[in-house]
C-alpha cells in the first residue's frame, strides 16, 4: 500500500512504526522518484512508503525482496542516491571575512538569520552556541540517527529537540539524558562554529554571523546496501542524497514557520554526476535558492590535484582516445561515469592489466553488460543512460568489482553525433569522509579595536 506523509493514512500507527523502520532497515531500497519524469507515476511495484520532499521529488522504501539488486538500468541514474562525504575545512581561514564583518555603516553580524546546517551534528553544550548560560541559540536539531524520539511534523524518522528542550538540558547535570544529540565526527560544529560562533572576546575568536540563530540536521550514515553499490567502506563517512533532500526540506519548513531568511550552509560534496546541475539534489537546491529570502552555501570541493577527472576531446567520428586508470593494492571495486553533453555519443572497450579485453559495446539507450573476466577475479559492468529529461546527456557508467591492481584502459570511441567532441570521466573522492574529531577554529580573530 501507498503510504503518504501529510495524509491521513499516514497517521495510522502501525504504518507510521513500519516505514519508520523502512527508513533504516538493510531489507528496504531508498529511491529518488521525480514526479513528471517518464514512469515516475506508473511504476509496477508501489512504495512501500513514501516520504515527501517538495511537489517534484519523493522518496520511496521499497523492499527487496521483490525487487532486483540496485543498478541503473533497471532504477534509473537518479533514482538511486548519490553518496555525499565531508569536505575539508583547510582553506576557510582565508576567507577574509571579518573585513565585511566589521564595516561601522553595515549590520552584517547575522541579527534575524537563520543559518541553517546539515551535517555530522553539533555540540550544543559548547558555549560559542549560546547568548549565556543554559540560553542557546539553536532553534532546532533534528537528529535523524535518534529512532526514539519526537519525529518532526511531516517526516518518518528521527527525533527533533526545540530551543526550550535545549535549554532544560544545559541547565541539567547530565544534558544527554534530555537531549542525547552528539557531534562524534566534529565536522559540523566546526563549521557552524565559523560560520555562528558567537563572540569570545577573552578567547579571541568570533564566527562570520555571531547573532545568527542556528538549525541543525545531524544527518544518518548511509545504509550498507548502498555503499555496497559504490563500494564505500563501511566505516568511511557517507550520507545518502535522499537524507540530504530531506534535511533541506525540514530546515525550509522551519525557516518558514519562523519567517525567517534561511541560509543553508551544506559541507558536503561528491565528485560523481553531471557537474551541470540536474541531478534530484542540484534542482531541488535551485528551486531553494530561487525563494525569497533564501540564500544556499555550498562547499567547492577538495579534488584539484586528486587525479581523478579526465576532460577529453575526440573531434571526428571514428577517432578515440584511451584513457588509463591506475588501480592499486587490495581494491575491493569502484564506480567510474563518462559523461557528455546531448546530442554527442561515445561507446566504450575496456582492456585489464593482463591484457583482457571487453570489446567496444554498442551504444543503444538502457543497455547493461557484465563480463567477468576469464584469468582475473575481476566483474566490470557497463551500462549506457542518457540522463534526464531536461537534458538527456549520455552517461556511461562503470562498475569494477574486484579490480586486479594496475593499468586499466578505457577506449572511448567517437559516434557520429559529434558536434563539440568534449566527455568527461569522474572516479569517486579520493578518501571520502573523516573521523577526526575539530573543534570551532582559533584563527578567525578579533580585530584590534574589539580586543581588551
């Protein structure tokens, strides 16, 4: 049965416990579904629960029992969620901002904002989030990871804590037992320590909006199912994009409610996808971006000198060109997508480090082939898509299940369809995610005139 947030059925008890654990159970597929795009409305098997984002997207729990393993043939490219980790934070002492920050003629100390953060979680408790004792800042945290208590208005999972629920807990001597919300990483308090840490004028510091008030969405590891998909380590750190899109609806609607200007600060990133803005999270954070009072802040990523970019060009049809990867030691499998802008088309050949070869697979729409090679342990498959209905830019997409460790080659061969003769081949972030604990910088200081 369809299960609708915001509609009666899903105020029935028993359905809201059963998708409630869909949301973090191993047995149920998460799935991006785009209203409008072609068989969003006509799937042959239904959601088994559905969670709202916007009146384009939803997400469905499906359970997959029924249902085959994940791939993009039979899903679609955007219908399975991209995986987002950490970005660094290295480059944010640069930044200049108290230059802005400290102009007489301005008010630019954050007075009526709401900053708005999805992230690894935040320690409340530090004192650079609150205007004095047990008097925090933050409105709200909605901790998607805690299953046990008060979901927000409107969502299946996790639990929300207000400002008041906050502040009982500072003024308790064990916070936890009221607010159990924990930052574990670091990586979100860092980040809005820079961007809302208020004025510590003994300990030198100051955050770009000290009288911003604060939202925070402590957003939920990635289920295993998905990793195994794009081979993410279990214990790398990796967020589903649905969890994302979710947080970012929860901190619209709070902004909203509160009639305040929100600015989303997202510290997150991937290097897979387009990079031209079509994908279920770009075009919902566009829509975002294009309201009122509503301001969207993204990092730019760490990937300059990664090596894990190819941009190139093929002129003619007929002509190709071949591009290497180097895989090294005890790889248990990667994903890799060549991309092109419509109308251009470009069919591929693989050729492993022993010299096996996958012989240049035609290009038809939604076609999927595997090959297992004979002297190695290695499965590639290979499946053509072209991508949105915006768009409809190709994309090849590569999956290498235990890769033997060398040179591997890709050939990459001109259509007859060139026009601009440009394609690009991305591999995922080098070291995705972190779990090393931060703690809001020191190095944003003061200046002369507001130091004792």
């Amino acid at each position: 049965a369809y299960i609708y947030i915001g509609e009666q059925l899903a105020k029935k008890e028993t359905a809201c416990m059963d998708c409630k654990e869909a949301v973090y159970s191993e047995d149920y597929y998460d799935l991006i579904i785009e209203y409008g795009s072609i068989g969003a409305n006509t799937s042959v098997i239904p959601a088994d629960c559905r969670q709202e984002i916007n009146v384009a997207y939803s997400i469905g729990y499906f359970n997959r029992e029924r249902l085959p393993d994940l791939n993009i043939t039979d899903y679609t490219y955007s219908a399975i969620p991209q995986c987002f980790t950490l970005m660094d934070d290295a480059a944010l002492s640069g930044s200049g901002i108290l230059k802005v920050q400290n102009q007489p003629t301005l008010s630019l100390k954050g007075e009526g904002i709401l900053l708005g953060f999805l992230d690894t979680g935040i320690d409340y408790q530090n004192p650079v989030f609150q205007n004095g004792p047990a008097s925090s800042r933050i409105v709200s945290i909605w901790d998607q990871t805690i299953r046990d208590g008060r979901q927000p208005e409107g969502f299946l999972y996790g639990s929300e804590y207000r400002t008041e629920e906050i502040n009982a807990a500072l003024r308790s001597e064990d916070p936890l037992a009221f607010v159990p919300s924990v930052d574990e990483d670091g990586h979100g308090t860092f980040l809005a320590g820079v961007a809302a840490g208020s004025e510590d004028v003994p300990g030198d510091f100051s955050g770009a909006a000290p009288y911003a008030d604060i939202a925070v969405v402590k957003l939920k590891p990635a289920k295993q199912n998905i990793r195994d998909f794009y081979f993410i380590p279990s214990d790398a750190v990796a967020y589903q994009e649905n969890d994302v899109m979710a947080a970012i609806a929860y901190l619209n609607k709070l902004a909203l409610e509160e009639n305040r200007p929100l600015v989303l600060c997202i510290g997150l990133g991937t290097s897979m996808g387009s990079h031209g803005g079509t994908s279920p999270l770009c075009m919902y954070l566009n829509e975002i971006a294009t309201l009122k009072n509503h301001v969207v802040v993204i990092a730019a990523g760490n990937e300059a000198n990664a090596r894990h970019h190819y941009y190139g060009t093929i002129m003619k049809h007929g002509d190709s060109e071949t591009v290497e990867i180097n895989v090294g030691e005890n790889v248990r499998g990667f994903t890799a997508e060549l991309w092109a802008k419509a109308p251009e088309l470009y069919s591929v050949a693989i050729i492993s480090p022993t010299g096996e070869q996958i012989r240049r697979i035609p290009v038809m729409q939604r076609n999927r082939v595997g090959y297992q090679f004979i002297f190695e342990e290695t499965v590639v498959s290979v499946e053509y898509q072209m991508v949105g209905v915006r768009s409809g830019d190709l994309l090849v997409f590569f999956r290498f299940d235990r890769p033997t460790r060398g040179l591997w080659e890709i050939g990459v061969y001109a259509e007859d369809s060139i026009v601009e003769g440009h394609y690009h081949i991305w591999l995922p972030l080098r070291q995705p995610g972190r779990a090393t604990p931060r703690m809001p910088p020191r190095w944003i200081p003061l200046p002369p005139s507001l130091r004792p």
